[in-house]
C-alpha cells in the first residue's frame, strides 16, 4: 500500500472506532415508513443490545407531516425538506420508502452521490432501474439493502443470498401479491365476481386505489425479476417476464380448476433448466393438495429449490407496516454493523450470483407447460373432434375433457386439460380454434398448469 493509502485507511479505521452510533434517515412516511419508525423508536433497546450500539431515527422526510402516526419521534425529526435527509453528513443510511419510479429514483440517487447507504422497499424501481442504482452504489462505495422489497416480513433476500449460498438453485416460484391472493382466494370461497371482490378489497383497504400493478402482474413481475437475479445471477430483467394478470379470471374457470382438482393462483415463476431460465407471472392452476395452494388471503409463500436442499418454503405476511418495516430495519442493522466493524459495503446483486455459468432467458413461446382451455363452443356433433383435431396437428395431447350444459344452438363450456405442450404450439392451435364457426370468439379461456402429469 503506497503512504498516502495507509495513512487513509487508518483514519477509515479511526473514524469507525470513534463512531458510536448510526444515523438512519427516511425518505417517506406512510405505511411502510410509519412501521419503520415505529420498530426504530418502540425496539430501540432491543435493537441496541442485539447490535452492540444504537441505530438513532434522526429525520424523517414527507410534505405530509401533521398527520399523527402515534410514535413518539424527537422534536425535529420531521421535515418537509427531502435534502435535510440525503445531504446530512451525520446521516450515514437513507431509507427510501416513497415508492414509484420518480422523485424516489432521484433521492435514492443524489443519496448515493453523497456517500449515503440505502435501504429500499421499492421493487418496481430496483427492477426497471437496479443497474443503474447498483452501479452507482458500487462507484460511491455504498450499500444498497432490499429486503423489504419482495415477501414484505419474509426474509427472502436474506434466505437466496446467505441461507442457500452453497446451492445451484434450480427454480423459485411463488406468491408474492398479497392483494391479488386475498381476491382469487375469495373468489373461490365465495363463488363470486372479479370486479365485486375488488371492490369490497378496496373499501377494506387491502387494494389500492389503483390496483393495476397488483392485479395486472406487474408487481409480481418486479418481484420476481429481483428474486431470479438474486438466484441466477442474471441482470435484473423485468422487461423479459411473460406477465398476465388475474383480471380475466371467472368464478366459472375456479369452478372448473376445483371439479378437476385444482385451486387457481397468481404464481411468479423462475425456473433454470439447459442454461436458460424461464420467467413468467400468470394465473396457475395448482393441485389443491400442494403446499402453496393452501396459501390464501393476503399471505404470501415463495419456494426455493436448491441443488442440495430440495425444496424450501418462506412463508408469511407480505404487506403491511409492521412486516415490511421488520424487513427494512434488518437491512439497517446489516448495514449499521457493516459501518461499524469497517466491512466493505454491500451493493447488491453481483455479490450474490450463485448459479455458475451466465445464463440466457428462455422466450415465453419455448415454455412447456400443461394447459386448461375453456371454450364457448356449440353443442352439436363434430365440434369435440375438429378441436381435438386442432389441438392434435399441433402436437398437444390432451389428458381430460369435461363438457357441461346442454342449450339448443347455445354455446357451452368445453373444458379441456392438456399434457406438457409447447406455449408456441398452443397459441398456433389457439387461433385455429379460434376461428371455427362453433367456437365462440373472444370468449375462451387458457390457465396454465403445474404439477405432476
Ligand atoms: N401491493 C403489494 C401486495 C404490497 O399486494 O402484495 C407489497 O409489495
């Protein structure tokens, strides 16, 4: 080390053995920022003792500061002024929990820039902007903890990047939407409509106003994007998940799923196989008998497999202020003693690539998987045989049929359950079928299949 180093890194060295205490700032106080300072101030000891030193909540940044969140914060903790935040030098880690793409993104950057480490709940940003951010956390020599980004209280980073670190991982699939499992599950339980659950989820509070990203996929999608970069350390790609939301799910199709003895779910899924992984977000049918399908309301339970420990299960609450806040603060606590003992930092997914070679993703049109078709089809002879027929010249065999109803010159539902086939060959045959004159156009239905064949 040349003298000019030395004399640096003793002063580093001198500078942490001085330091007794680490300073936290959040950008953003609602539900999740709220549950952070709460578990900040209520476990205060706690969190001393386990530590060693105390973490201290100095500021908290929001335009919106008089509403009571009834915790007992020190005078001047609240500001309206973001940079009180991102440019204290006493502040060592900056919280953002304002969420979205925008003025987070900024903050989260200008932080960085001044050398703070980050703790983030935000999964959308991470995933359509995590390149940016890891690489700017890597040239400013800051931590970048995300936690609280996917499974809310279930320690799900933790788990992919120190629990299962010895393992080659061989899939993650899961839920990881909490709104659009407490809406299928009562859908199920009710026998009810999409757009009536929805609503009454929103009069609950479980829904958001806008509820296009959770219902849409697109949440799950995020999530799922950081968990297979974490697990196959490939670059965060959100942009290459097949998504496809819930909204077109009918009490009819959850029916059908229970009659063949199934249970419909929004699954996230991630699988490695040939050197390419598969990245997809839809509605699922499940064996009703499986773990996951037991998994309902707004909990979330995401599964890892590993080479060497088989299956795994992470299961809990995946929203909410309190679980999400448990999350954020372990990060703080990882990071505080990272600060304090003088560890390099943390800055994310590279240092996490357990899976060997790089690997490609596999396009959407060469997944395999087994298919349930629903389709409005008329009642009259021939038309089983010519969809069969379709279905046929396209290489997909079915494993079950059920047809229901009789009305003279009515179309009825046609269910049909398929072996493996290729998602390229079902879209092929799909608008063949489409486009026979006893099919009703516009009013079928495809549900992906897992499990055994
Ligand atoms: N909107 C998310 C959900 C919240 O419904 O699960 C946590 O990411």
């Amino acid at each position: 080390m040349a003298k000019k180093e030395i004399q640096k890194d003793q002063k580093d060295k001198k500078g942490k053995k001085d330091k007794k205490t680490v300073n936290v700032g959040i950008l953003g106080f609602g539900t999740v920022g709220s549950g952070t300072a709460r578990i900040l101030v209520e476990n205060a000891e706690l969190l001393k003792g386990r530590l060693g030193f105390p973490v201290v909540l100095k500021k908290i940044a929001d335009l919106d500061i008089s509403k009571d969140r009834e915790i007992a914060l020190g005078k001047g903790v609240l500001t309206t002024d973001s940079r009180q935040v991102t440019d204290d030098p006493d502040i060592d880690i900056v919280v953002e929990l304002i969420g979205g793409l925008g003025v987070a993104r900024e903050l989260m950057l200008r932080a960085i820039k001044n050398g703070k480490h980050i703790v983030t709940a935000n999964k959308a940003l991470l995933a359509e902007h995590g390149q940016e951010i890891f690489e700017a956390a890597k040239k400013y020599g800051v931590s970048i903890g995300f936690e609280a980004s996917v499974g809310g209280g279930i320690p799900i980073i933790k788990a992919l990047g120190e629990g299962l670190i010895a393992n080659r991982i061989n899939y993650v699939y899961g839920i990881v939407n909490g709104t659009s499992n407490y809406i299928l599950s009562k859908m199920t339980d009710e026998g009810v409509e999409f757009s009536k659950v929805l609503k009454e989820a929103q009069e609950l509070g479980y829904a958001e106003a806008d509820p296009t990203l959770d219902v849409g996929g697109a949440d799950s999608a995020h999530k799922l994007a950081i968990l297979a970069s974490l697990a196959f350390g490939i670059p965060l790609s959100y942009k290459s998940v097949y998504t496809e939301g819930i909204t077109g799910i009918t009490p009819l199709d959850i029916a059908f799923a229970s009659e063949l003895g199934f249970k419909i779910k929004l699954l996230a899924i991630a699988k490695a196989a040939d050197g390419q992984v598969e990245l997809r977000v839809h509605p699922t049918m499940l064996p009703k008998d499986y773990l996951i399908s037991k998994v309902d309301g707004v909990m979330n339970a995401i599964f890892v497999n590993g080479q060497e420990t088989g299956d795994t299960l992470y299961y809990g609450r995946g929203a909410g202020d309190m679980p999400t806040g448990s999350a954020v603060v372990s990060d703080i606590a990882g990071i505080a003693q990272r600060i304090m003992s003088g560890a390099p930092p943390k800055s994310g997914l590279a240092a996490v690539n357990i899976s060997g070679a790089p690997m490609g993703i596999r396009p959407m049109e060469d997944v395999e998987s087994m298919y349930y078709f629903r389709f409005a089809a008329l009642d009259r002879p021939k038309v089983l045989s010519r969809i069969s027929g379709v279905l046929g010249e396209n290489n997909i065999s079915i494993a079950s049929v059920i047809q229901k109803g009789r009305k003279e010159g009515e179309a009825v539902p046609l269910v049909i359950l398929t072996h493996k086939a290729r998602e390229k060959d079902v879209r092929r045959a799909l608008k063949k079928i489409e486009g026979l004159r006893a099919v009703v156009t516009g009013k079928n239905c495809l549900i992906r299949v897992e499990g055994e064949e």
